[in-house]
C-alpha cells in the first residue's frame, strides 16, 4: 500500500483495481500448483486470507479487521447476525447513495 499512495498517488479507483490484479495474479500461480491434499488453497479478500499493510508505517489489516475497527470508530455495531464486514458494506453503500444524491443535485 506504500508504493500505491505514497510513490504513485493513485485515485481509490485505480488502487482497487491494482489490488484486484495482484490478488488475481496471486491466485493464477497457485492454481498452478494446485494440490488436492491441500484444497482450496488461493486467497480472498472476503474470507480474511488477504491483508493490506504498510511497511513503512508498520501496521496491516484485513477486510474483517478493518469493518471491526470502522464499526467502532462509527459507534454501529452490527446488527444480530450480521459480520461487521456486512455492516461496513451497508454503512459504505448508504455513504455512496447519499454521495451520489448530493453529485445529483
């Protein structure tokens, strides 16, 4: 995540779309390697087996971790039965449709 704001200042866009390509890139060389005894062996954002992290600054999280944290900084916990993950989705989505309303206007 350095290179990606520090070195090239990429927009959020561009970011997850560098990251989806890394992870895809990631999961074509160990599919290559496949092993039956092992499984399912590629890595997910969404099942936790991806962390993002900064070497400079020292710090990592996963997608799980990070809904947790922004949970709690928004004071919204989830509701019964819901991943903090789903929360987050459902905090970003409201965020983005009122963002979209205020562009619209």
């Amino acid at each position: 995540m350095d290179r990606t704001f520090l070195e090239l200042q990429l927009a959020p866009e561009e970011a997850y779309q560098g990251f989806q390509r890394t992870i895809e890139t990631a999961n074509v060389i160990i599919s290559t390697y496949e092993d039956e005894l092992l499984g399912d062996v590629q890595v997910y954002p969404y099942t936790g087996t991806v962390a993002f992290g900064s070497g400079l600054h020292g710090w990592a999280f996963t997608l799980e971790r990070f809904a947790d944290m922004y949970a709690k900084k928004m004071k919204s916990p989830p509701k019964e039965g819901q991943s903090e993950l789903d929360a987050f989705k459902e905090q970003k989505s409201k965020l983005q449709k009122k963002t979209l309303g205020r562009q619209l206007l």
